[in-house]
C-alpha cells in the first residue's frame, strides 16, 4: 500500500468519479485507475462500486476511508513538523475564496506571499460560501475566504476585517446626485443581482426585508462584472461589494448606505491543524489587514468555532 494510491483513493471518494478524480491528483485516468486496482487486488476486496452514473464506496471502502484519512493527515503534519525544524516553509494550500472577493482581495495579496514564501504553492478554488465551507469540511480545501458569520458545525471562523457594500447606480440615475443614500431611496428600485446561492444576493436581499420591504429582482447572472454592465445600461441597481468598484464600469456611481457591511475572515476545519503553509498563509492576511479595500474596520479578532453565537447576526 502506497502513499499515493491512498490519495488516488480518497480523490475518488470526494468526487465520486474516476475522471474529475484524476484532474484533481494531476495524473492520467487510466493510470489512477491502474492503482485503485492494485491496492484492491492487495487488500483483496473492491473498495468502490461503479455505475454508470456515479461511483459508489463498498463497505470495506468506508472502512479503508478513515484510515486512508489519518495516515496522509499523520504523513503532512510529520513533514510539516520537519520542516519547521529546518526553518523551512514549504508546501501546497487549498485556498478557497468567494467569487466576489477572490479576484479583488487576492491577486495583489497572493503576489506578495509568494515573494516571501517561494516554497509555498497556493492553489485557488473560487465557490459560494455554502460550498466553500462544505469543501473545508470534506479535507478537498485547507482554509477559505468567506462572508461570515457562518453557522456550520466542525469550523472555526476568524474575521479579518468588515467591508462597505455599496450600491451601483447608472450615472443619470436621479439619486446619483446624492452622497449618501438611506435604506427607503432603494424601496421602488429594481435590482439586478447575483444569482441564488451566493450570499451577496442574499446579503442584499435580506437587508431589505429587515428594512421593511422586498426588492423587484429584473435580472440574475454569476458574475459582478456583468451585473456592473447591465447598471451601466440602465437595467436597475444593484448592491456590490467596495472592493469591486474601482476602476470597473463606466457609466456607473457608488453610493454608500449606512449598515449595509458585509463581513470578511477564514474558516477551517475545527479539530485539525493547520499545515505550516496554511498558518503562514493565515498571518499573512493578518498582517496585511491595514492594506484592505474596506475603507472601514480592519479590526481581528480571536478565533471563534462556527455555529457559536457571540454576537447578533449580520444581514446575510
């Protein structure tokens, strides 16, 4: 049994499918399948039962599932352990990020880490938070950029700072006149927003209903950049994160409304370390809290497990 025909194996039982399996180890299909049959013909039972449309564990491929868990857990932490005898930092970290901060939060960010920590190789998975944290959950990703506060059993959320939501009018807009708007200018406006399941859109949504009345949503897309197009046009309005608004659309102004925040930190999973490269990474974000496009507080605080509350609940 070999260290990486275990992680052949567990790729296959996150995905439950040979082909998306070998896209994410890096390796032919062929050949991770090749490897699953070995380490079947030595422990001499199928570990997997595969259909047409999905591939399922048998009941020693639950067993072997745990086990094949801890041992690579035990393998990363003693290399880890290693490393840091060394004065080493060196490593892979799953990353996941929300797509309304991933492209605006991270690029300038991950540029800076990578010249302090050549050794490090970060790799990006964009999702919506209720994704994001399932794939912490499920060990595919070591830590995540989310929108909290997020209420999940098994993780822990650290904020890092609060980020001004603001609100994307078309230039000739009648209230773009204005510096400031109050929650009752939006109440007869039609929104263009994200599509469901990404928490902006239920950010913006429920921060209306809590002020009193449901927004007309015209339009849905996947991406903010085509949300800031369709507010050039003049289709509606929309509520888009600070971060996203410089140097974005033309034909468009931002106009801030007092409360609507939304805020930022990570998550991982409660219970299991973080890799030497995934603390780094952590601090580092940390240390650069005074750089972020929040235009508000960049104030951290201390860990905290998911699911606790602490504090009243944000707008989500």
């Amino acid at each position: 049994m070999e260290l990486h025909q275990l992680r052949y194996f567990l790729a296959v039982t996150r995905t439950h499918n040979f082909c998306r399996a070998a896209d994410q180890c890096h390796v032919a299909q062929p050949s991770l399948s090749q490897q699953i049959m070995k380490l079947e013909d030595e422990l001499g039972e199928r570990l997997f039962e595969r259909t047409k449309r999905e591939v399922r564990l048998t009941a020693a491929g639950e067993l072997l599932r745990e086990h094949a868990e801890r041992v690579l857990e035990e393998v990363e932490l003693a290399r880890d352990k290693v490393r840091e005898v060394r004065g080493l930092v060196r490593g892979r970290v799953a990353l996941g990020a929300l797509p309304t901060v991933a492209p605006y939060f991270l690029p300038p960010r991950l540029r800076e880490f990578s010249r302090r920590h050549p050794g490090i190789e970060i790799e990006v998975h964009e999702d919506t938070t209720a994704q994001l944290a399932a794939a912490v959950l499920a060990k595919e990703i070591d830590v995540a950029v989310v929108s909290l506060p997020i209420e999940r059993a098994g993780l822990v959320a650290e904020e890092l700072f609060t980020e001004d939501l603001l609100v994307a009018l078309p230039r000739r807009h009648a209230l773009a006149t204005r510096r400031e708007l109050q929650v009752d200018d939006l109440e007869k406006e039609t929104f263009i927003l994200l599509k469901e399941g990404h928490c902006l859109a239920g950010q913006a949504l429920q921060f209306c209903r809590l002020s009193g009345f449901s927004p007309q949503v015209s339009f849905r897309t996947a991406q903010i950049e085509t949300i800031l197009c369709f507010v050039a046009a003049g289709w509606g309005i929309s509520i888009v994160p600070r971060m996203a608004c410089a140097g974005r659309a033309r034909g468009i102004v931002y106009r801030p409304v007092a409360g609507l925040t939304r805020p930022i930190g990570v998550i991982h999973r409660e219970g299991r370390p973080l890799t030497h490269a995934a603390r780094a990474l952590v601090a580092f974000f940390r240390e650069r809290l005074e750089e972020t496009p929040a235009g508000r507080s960049t104030r951290a605080i201390e860990p905290r497990t998911a699911g606790r509350r602490e504090r009243p609940a944000r707008a989500r």
